[in-house]
C-alpha cells in the first residue's frame, strides 16, 4: 500500500508514520529526515538545504522530486511504503504522479494552529536516526535519550517559535491545497490528529479498512 501523510509541520506525521508502518511493514520516507541527514552528512543537497529549512521555507522541488524518486526506486519500497512530509504543494504532487508514483490514499491529520504551537514546544529529536518524541505525550523511556538508537535528543532549530508561526503559514498557502486535490481523486482520509497518539493510529487503520 503506497500512502501519504498530510497535515501542518507538528501535526503527528512522524510519530503515526512509525506506527503505520510497524503494523503494514513497509518503509517510511521522510523527505525532512532525509535532509536533515543530507544537512548532518554535509552533501551538496544538505549544503543547499540548510538556510532554507533553518528559516522554515520550502527547499526546491526539482530536489525533493529528484530525492524521492531515487528512493521510491529502492526494493524495500516495492511493497508500498508511506511519504511523511511529501507532496508538500501541488506541483510536487504532479510532478510525483507524471513519473508514474501513484497513491492509495492520502491521510490528513487535522490539528488546530493553536495545538501545534503548544505541541511544537514540546518535541525532541533523535539527531541521528530521526525519531520524534514529546516530552509529555510521547517521552522516550531514559529523559533526553532516544528509546531507538541511544543517542542525544535534540530541539529542532526549525521548531523555534516564530519559526513555527511561519511554517504554519506556509503549510496553509502551499500544502493544504493538497486536500482538495486528492479528495476528487477519491483518496483523501480526514482524522482528527487532537488526540492521543493511540486513538488516532487506531482511527487512520480503520479509515484505510483494517483493524490492530
Ligand atoms: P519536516 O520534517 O517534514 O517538517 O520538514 C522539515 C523541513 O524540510 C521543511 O520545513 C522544509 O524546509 C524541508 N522539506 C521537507 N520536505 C519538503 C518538501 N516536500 N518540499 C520542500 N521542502 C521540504
């Protein structure tokens, strides 16, 4: 099963993308842990990347598209997989579908602006293998240490106040459009993303018609 999740930047993406796809055991791609990973590794992508989403902008499609693709292509991704964080516009999103990556459905978590501010506050990252904690809804069992690897959690630079106001606004100008999009093509799975990570795992298994 091909899927995506949509919604704000704090809306729960990563945390249900790792849920989802430890029940359908398929990989997630994560275009903003991959070039947070470009950004730790010092590529030529991390390089053009960092000013961008230290300031919470958009980096350039042609990168994104070109990225995914060349991780679509990889053979742990042949029995679907879940893109967290892309599409993030619509030309991404037909740039996507004109290589031929098709979509079975498309999950939007609905989190108010006011919750994601409060929320944003709160998450912590695993600098070196991506997962993403809260340190009340979602601590990792030893305080500041990720339950995965062991390693050193982190604030995202990206998740600074005022970062996070204009990267709620980008989402509203540039990716909610995305809905619409996908709701005439029949895909598109509202859930209510202002509960317990438990409640809405269970919510979006049921939306796609399977049970834990
Ligand atoms: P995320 O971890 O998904 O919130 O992404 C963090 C940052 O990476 C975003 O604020 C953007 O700067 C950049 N980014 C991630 N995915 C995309 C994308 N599909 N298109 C453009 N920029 C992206």
């Amino acid at each position: 099963m091909n899927l995506v999740l949509l919604g704000a930047p704090g809306a729960g993406k990563g945390t249900q993308a790792e849920s989802l796809a430890k029940v359908l055991r398929i990989p997630i791609i994560s275009t903003g842990n991959m070039l947070r990973e470009a950004i730790r590794t010092e590529t030529e992508t991390g390089k053009q990347a960092k000013a961008l989403m230290d300031t919470g902008n958009f980096v350039p499609d042609e990168l994104i598209i070109s990225m995914v693709r060349e991780r679509l292509s990889a053979p742990d991704c042949r029995g679907g997989y879940i893109l967290d964080g892309v599409p993030r516009n619509l030309s991404q999103a037909q740039a996507l579908e004109s290589c031929g990556i098709h979509f079975d459905a498309v999950i939007s978590l609905e989190v108010a602006d006011a919750f994601i501010e409060a929320r944003m506050t709160g998450r912590r990252v695993c600098p070196a293998c991506g997962a993403s904690f809260h340190i009340s809804s979602h601590s990792p069992k030893r305080e500041g240490v990720c339950d995965v690897c062991g390693e050193r959690l982190v604030i995202r630079t990206d998740d600074a106040p005022e970062t996070v106001k204009h990267r709620l606004t980008v989402y509203h100008e540039q990716t909610e459009a995305l809905k619409d999009y996908y709701r005439r093509q029949g895909k598109l799975h509202l859930i209510a993303g202002e509960r317990s990570i438990e409640e809405v795992s269970r919510d979006i298994l049921k939306s796609l018609g399977m049970k834990r």
